[in-house]
C-alpha cells in the first residue's frame, strides 16, 4: 500500500463483474461517492446495467391481460382482467413487482376485476384498451413530475445506494420512464383509434405490439450508450 496516495490504493470495481474486468483505481479512505463514480470504482448510473427485458417482465401482468384479451369477447377480458390480477398478486408476493408498478397493476385490476367482471359496466368494458393503457401513461407521468420516476425502483438494483440521490442515477430513471411514457401514450392514441375503426382493430394490436417491442429496444440503445459513455469517461 503506498502511503504516498493518501491513504491507499485499491483494486476496485470498473464496470462491475458483469463485465468481467478489473481495474486499478486509487483513492483515499473517505472519498465521496461522487470521487469515486468519476473514476471508474462505482457505476455512473444505474441504468446502464439496467436489463430492459427485465423492465418489460415488470408488465408481465398487463401483457396477460392483453393476450387473453384478445378474444374480443366479455369472458376473454373477464379472464383477462382475473389473470392480470392473479399475476400481479403472486408477482408482488414473490418480490418480483415491487414500487409504483406494483402498486398501480394491483389497484387498477382491483378495479377492472369490480367493473368488468363482479358488476360489469357496459362503458368501462367498451373502453378498456384506452383506460389500461392511459392508466399507464398517467402512472409513468405522475412518477416524472414527482421527481420518483417508476424505473428507479428497478434500477437501484445495480446502484450502489450512496449513489440514488445523484444526478446523473436520476437523469437515466427519467429518461428511461419517459421512453415508456412515448410507448404508453402511443399505445393509448391507438386504442383510441382502434374505437373509431373497429375494422382495422387486428391491424391496430399488431402495430401495438410493434411499439412495445421497439420501447424494449430503444431503452436497450440508451442503457449501452450510457455505458459506453461512462466507459470513456474512466
């Protein structure tokens, strides 16, 4: 150890085990978090290690809810809507969905389960597609202007809990929920024209489908572009 440094030289952690490598990085006992993001020891932001497949299994409920939805018929949204349900119920049991996801997935089927299925209502069953995916926009929205985007809860999985309340952990959860408030807000204009061109309803999904695939692979492009960002920046 090399008394010189201030204290200590260290191997520490660039880019994690994930990465399979190592780098020797010096810094004093004491330094900050932030000292210590900015040479490499501790990840730049948490969402550069962020799985976004990972992200989409969150939505496991709702994507359910879709597929057995697509019966077009009031027992296959009953269904629907009873297995969104149980799903989320078993996923925030497990510790699988945990935050705002958790929390919204279980209060919006509560109340689709009590509308469509214990005491149907011809309205909400009418415009159910809008109102799954507005809900979600809304959530995605309100967990921006509340400055706790709903991607946090998962990135904090691979942040150091020091590094939570820096700027550049909270700039990546808010443009990776802003990138699924895009897909939410899409996906609600599209169920809103699937209501005015019932013909074109199977065209309508597929292109649905589409946009929640490329969300995956948008917010995948800017998880590596983070990386390779903090990469150069070591």
């Amino acid at each position: 150890m090399d008394a010189g440094l201030g204290g200590g030289c260290f191997w520490g952690v660039a880019g994690g085990l994930a990465e399979g490598r190592w780098e020797n990085v010096c810094f004093a006992p004491g330094e900050s978090a932030f000292v210590r993001e900015k040479k490499g020891v501790v990840p730049l932001a948490g969402t550069d290690r962020m799985n976004p497949w990972k992200l989409l299994l969150a939505f496991a409920p709702w994507v359910v809810f879709l597929l057995f939805s697509l019966g077009h018929s009031l027992f296959s949204l009953q269904m629907g809507v009873v297995s969104a349900a149980i799903v989320a119920v078993v996923m925030g049991v497990l510790g699988i969905h945990r935050g705002l996801i958790l929390w919204s997935g279980l209060g919006f089927f509560a109340f689709a389960v009590a509308t469509v299925v214990v005491s149907p209502h011809a309205l909400v069953i009418h415009h159910m597609g809008v109102l799954a995916s507005g809900f979600l926009l809304a959530m995605a929205v309100v967990s921006l202007l509340a400055g706790h985007p709903f991607t946090e809860a998962y990135a904090r999985e691979h942040t150091p809990q020091e590094l939570w309340t820096s700027p550049a952990f909270r700039r990546g959860c808010a443009v990776t929920t802003a990138i699924w408030a895009g897909v939410f807000l899409i996906n609600t204009l599209l169920n809103v024209a699937k209501l005015s061109w019932p013909a074109g309803s199977v065209v309508i999904e597929v292109i649905g489908y589409m946009v929640l695939v490329t969300g995956v692979f948008v917010t995948d492009a800017y998880v590596k572009r983070a990386r390779r960002r903090r990469e150069a920046s070591v």
